[in-house]
C-alpha cells in the first residue's frame, strides 16, 4: 500500500470505501494545487513508515462526487479513516499536524 504519487484517475464510490478495513488516508488535491505539491514530501514520508496504511489520492473539483460527500471545500484535505469511519480530518495540513496524523495512525 504506502505512499501513491499519483491521483486516481476513477475515484472510488463513497459505499465502496466505507467498506474498507483497516487504515486508508484519503487525499483530496489536484495536481496543480501548490498547497498538495508542498504537502507530498511529509506526507510520503509519513505514509512510507506506515505500509499497512491504504493512500488513495482522489482528484476533486466541482460535481466529483467523492469529495463532495465529505464535504471538502479546500485542498489539500487528508480524512484518516479507520475501517471506512472518518477518525481524523487535516485541511491543509501544517508540519504539527502531519505530526498528530502519525500518532493517529500508531494508535491503531
């Protein structure tokens, strides 16, 4: 699992992924965005000590249907969940906050 660069061309259903067990992090972004560019190297970073995570980066915008079912409205937005429930939400996320997403994910 780990760490994926690049976004999803097919964004999963929102029935599918409140399936999923375990951990995934789910990264809202686009790849122009320079908020989601400047965030990928903590991020890989975090997410490469942490292989049994599941990244899906979704690439939002208006009418994607995904994004809007989480109600993300700035990117990038990272939504930790645990077993398909949303445990953990970070809105452009600052070098404090990649540090509680860590925690977040060892505390499982």
């Amino acid at each position: 699992m780990a760490f994926e660069s690049d976004y999803a061309l097919d964004e999963p259903a929102r029935a599918d992924v409140d399936r999923w067990p375990g951990d995934t992090v789910l990264e809202f972004g686009a790849p122009w965005c320079g908020h989601c560019i400047a965030a990928q190297p903590e991020l890989r970073a975090l997410l490469d000590g942490a292989p049994d995570v599941r990244h899906v980066k979704v690439e939002d915008g208006r009418g994607r249907p995904l994004g809007r079912s989480y109600r993300v409205k700035l990117w990038p937005t990272l939504v930790l969940l645990r077993d398909g429930e949303e445990v953990m939400r970070l809105v452009r996320p600052s070098h404090a906050d990649f540090a509680q997403l860590a925690e977040a994910i060892r505390a499982d």
